[in-house]
C-alpha cells in the first residue's frame, strides 16, 4: 500500500510541474514582449521629449528674442522721443538765436549810421577849424609880412604848399624852356632879343611867384633863393651857401629885382639843383621847388643835342638819389606840352618827401 500511494504522488506531480512551466514560461514571454513595446515606447518618448525640449528652447529664444525686440523698440522709441524733444528745444533756440541777431543787426547797423553820422559831424568840424584856423594865421601874418603882394582884382590866394619851416629854400628853374609852354615857342622865343625874352609870360608868371612865395616869409625864419639851368647860384650873388634873414626886405627885393632881369637860357641840370639841398648847412627843413619839365642834363655840359623819354627819367632818378631824407619838396609846376612824365615823377617826389605838388594855372598868381 506504501507503494501505491508513492507512484500516484509522483504523476500528480509530474503534470504539476509542467502546468508550471508552461505558465511560467508564459509568463516570462509575455514580459518580453512588454518589455520590448516598453523599450520602444520609451525610445519614441525620448525622442518626443527630446523634440518637445527643443521646440521649447526654441520658444524659450523666440520669446527672449522677443522681448529684447520690443525692448528695443520701447527703447528706440524713447530715444525717438528724446530726440524729437532736443529737435524741437533747437529749434527753439534757433529762431531765439535769429531774433537775437537780427535784433543785433539792426543795433549795429543804428550804431554804424551813428557812428558814420558822428564821424561826418567831427569831418565837419575839423575841417571848419581848419578853415578858422587858417584865417587866424592869414590874419597873423599880415601883421608879420616883411612885404605885400596883391594879384589881379585884390584876389586871396590860397594853395596847399607847406610854407612854414625856419630855414626855407626856393629853387627856381631858368632853364630855356620856362620861356613857353611848348617846345616850338620856346625856339622861336631863343631867337629874339633878350629884352623880349624876359616878357616872356611864363617867365613873368615864374618871377611873380616867387615874389609871392616870399610874402610867406616869417620875419625870424632864414630862406635862400637858387635857380638853375646847367648849373645852380644863389640869386643874390655872393650868398653861396649862407641863409638870409626874412626881415630884411631889402634883400628880398633884391632877389625880385635879380630874377626879373634873368634871361632864361640852356638846359635842365637837376643834380646841380639838387646838390644845393645838401651843400646848405644847417640844411633846410622845407625846400620849394619850381619847375617845368624833366631834367636834360645831369653836368653843365653835355654832348647830346636830343634825349629821349626814358634817358630824362634816368636823369632824374638819380639826381632824387642826392636828396637828404627828411627834408619835405614842394613841387610848383609849370607844365610843359609833351613832357607827360614830369607830373607823375614830381607828384611822387612830393609824396615820398612828405610834401606837396601843385599845378600852377595860368593865371596864378
């Protein structure tokens, strides 16, 4: 009995174990296919996730992206605003700056027309000054004139030569061509007598100025007299050198007297005349000078019986060279027809000297 009871346990047993295997097996094979779709449900989620995780970063930048924008935009906005309030405090300033200068344009162009206004009314005033100042000295030197002169109809004569200074020195041209104003005159006048020469009107005009001139003449100023043609002498003879006094009218009247009976002959020598203003001592401080035309000479001789323009311009430039600095030459012309160059070189001899150049008409004095 022991033994039937141990066979029937072990069949029993057997199917037992294999029911358990198949189910176990079962089992086992059924989580092998889960856990395959697991894995690969997983490896899709990973890659979803990973997917996701981007487009968010990318949503993450975008709204980053989009913030800064509209940050920029607030910011330029601002800035657009500030910008349109510095234009318009400019602008302000501008038309603020505009009314100033034009408020100051039309002050300064009252000042200027004031001060133009004032500048014309002082003019006005020096000038009548001037004008009563002169009368007084004309009405001071009447009382001081060694001698008088009176011109056609009882005229006043009034000109622009300085004739003040305590030492004056007159150089009178007697050259040939002072007998007329044009070369062919002063040939026909070369033939005729001496006593007609001297009637010569422009010789007498010549002598009647410097009669004039020493009207000027204060009675404790010193003045000399010269002429010259090729060469240069004193009037009064034996003077050579010496200043005379202005109160003796003797000696004035003299002079007069001696030019008067001068006879106007040969040529142009401004060094000799000019020589004179260096030889004086003490040397003058106001030379007047009374002439027609441009040197022709510069010796008291000469081999050339014509000379042209430019050769005379020569002749006198260097003859200015032997002119002291400092002493004023006051020019009297009596122009001559074609000599065009002696009024320019005259007029700036006066110029550079600080003295003055005058024209004489016809009928002066």
């Amino acid at each position: 009995m022991a033994r039937r009871r141990r066979r029937s346990g072990d069949v029993f047993s057997m199917s037992f174990l294999d029911c358990m295997c198949c189910g176990f097996g079962a089992v086992i094979l059924f989580f092998m296919i889960i856990n395959s779709q697991s894995d690969l449900t997983t490896d899709q989620s990973m890659a979803l996730q990973a997917e996701t995780n981007k487009l968010e970063v990318e949503v993450l930048e975008g709204r980053k992206n989009l913030a800064l924008a509209r940050t920029s935009i607030q910011k330029l906005k601002t800035e657009e605003e500030e910008a349109k309030d510095q234009i318009s405090i400019i602008k302000a300033l501008i038309a603020e700056l505009q009314a100033e200068l034009a408020k100051y344009d039309k002050d300064t162009l009252a000042k200027i027309e004031a001060v133009e206004k004032l500048r014309s009314d002082i003019k006005s005033l020096e000038e009548e000054v001037r004008r009563l100042m002169a009368a007084k000295r004309e009405q001071d030197a009447l009382g001081e004139q060694i001698r008088s002169f009176k011109g056609d109809g009882d005229r006043q004569y009034l000109t622009g030569l300085k004739l003040g200074g305590d030492r004056t020195l007159i150089l009178v041209d007697r050259s040939a061509s002072m007998l007329s104003e044009t070369i062919i005159n002063v040939i026909e006048f070369k033939t005729l007598p001496e006593s007609e020469q001297l009637l010569a009107r422009k010789w007498r005009q010549v002598v009647a100025s410097v009669d004039w001139l020493t009207t000027q003449f204060k009675a404790d100023s010193q003045y000399q007299i010269y002429m010259f043609n090729n060469t240069a002498e004193p009037v009064i003879k034996g003077t050579e050198g010496l200043w005379l006094t202005a109160g003796d009218g003797n000696q004035l009247d003299e002079a007069r007297q001696t030019l008067r009976r001068t006879v106007p002959k040969n040529g142009t020598n401004m060094h000799a005349a000019f020589q004179v203003i260096r030889d004086m001592n003490p040397r003058p401080d106001n030379v007047i000078i009374l002439v027609d035309s441009m040197p022709t000479m510069d010796a008291p001789t000469s081999s050339k019986s014509v000379i042209g323009g430019g050769e005379r311009l020569n002749l006198f430039s260097s003859a200015v060279d032997l002119i002291p600095s400092g002493i004023p030459i006051n020019i009297m012309l009596y122009p001559m027809n074609g000599d065009s160059q002696a009024s320019v070189s005259f007029w700036a001899l006066a110029l550079r000297t600080r003295g003055s150049f005058m024209t004489v008409s016809r009928d002066w004095p």
